[in-house]
C-alpha cells in the first residue's frame, strides 16, 4: 500500500469534504428553514463529543482513499471517470442508507433529508476525483 499518497488523498479529500458539506448544509438550512442544531436528537453544540463530528470528513475520506487503492484496477477511463466513479459508489453505499433511515425513522424535515442525499452526492464526487488523482 502506498500510504503517504492515502494520507494526502484522506486530507485534502477530507477538507474537500467538509467545506462543501458546510457550505451546503448552510445552503439547505436557509432555503427549506431549519435549524439543523434545534432537531431533536442532536447533541448540544459544547458538548465535547460534537469535536468528533469534524472528524467524519476525514475519516470518510481514508476510508474511500484506502478502498480505491485495493480496488483501483477496477475502476478504467480517465481519473475524471475514476473519480466519478469512485464517489458514486461511496454515496450509494454510505449516503442512501444513511439518508433512507433517517427519513423513515426521524420527524426531521424534509430540508434535512434533501441535504443528506444532495450533499454527499456532490461531495463524494469531489472527493472521489480528488483521490483518483493523488492515487494515479
């Protein structure tokens, strides 16, 4: 395993990750009107668990870098193609799932489910193009 090239593809994938989540989380926020920190479930925002939560781009982001590199002579065409490829897959398995027990499970509004599916679609796919090319 190349490991220095999956620390690189998990970092920047990882800050990918997490500035497009924000950005779009804040986006779904202020077009469907919720407060994503007044759901119920949600853990208060000084409690010293939510530090985690900024952890998940990252930890995301190893996760799809390691799998792409024992599994990327599956994936042909250009690292674009790679690359796209590679974020759907991860936003298919990792997202729907997720995205589908929220909405069944949750009274949560439905901005909250939007994002869930929109967000990681595009994020996945920039961060999945983001490690085909480091892992070229």
């Amino acid at each position: 395993m190349r490991i220095g090239k999956i620390v690189l593809a998990g970092i920047l994938g990882g800050i990918a990750i997490f500035v497009i989540s924000t950005a779009l989380s804040y986006f779904f926020q202020a077009v469907f009107g919720y407060d994503v920190l007044s759901l119920g479930g949600m853990r208060a925002v000084n409690d010293p668990v939510m530090v985690l939560f900024f952890a998940y781009p990252f930890v995301i982001s190893f996760v799809v870098a390691i799998l792409f590199e024992r599994t990327r002579k599956s994936f042909g065409g250009s690292v674009v193609s790679q690359g796209l490829s590679l974020g759907l897959l991860a936003w298919l398995v990792s997202s729907i799932p997720s995205a589908f027990i929220v909405f069944s499970s949750m009274n949560y509004p439905i901005g909250f489910t939007a994002n869930s599916l929109a967000g990681p679609l595009i994020y996945m796919i920039i961060a999945g193009i983001i490690i085909a090319k480091i892992m070229q």
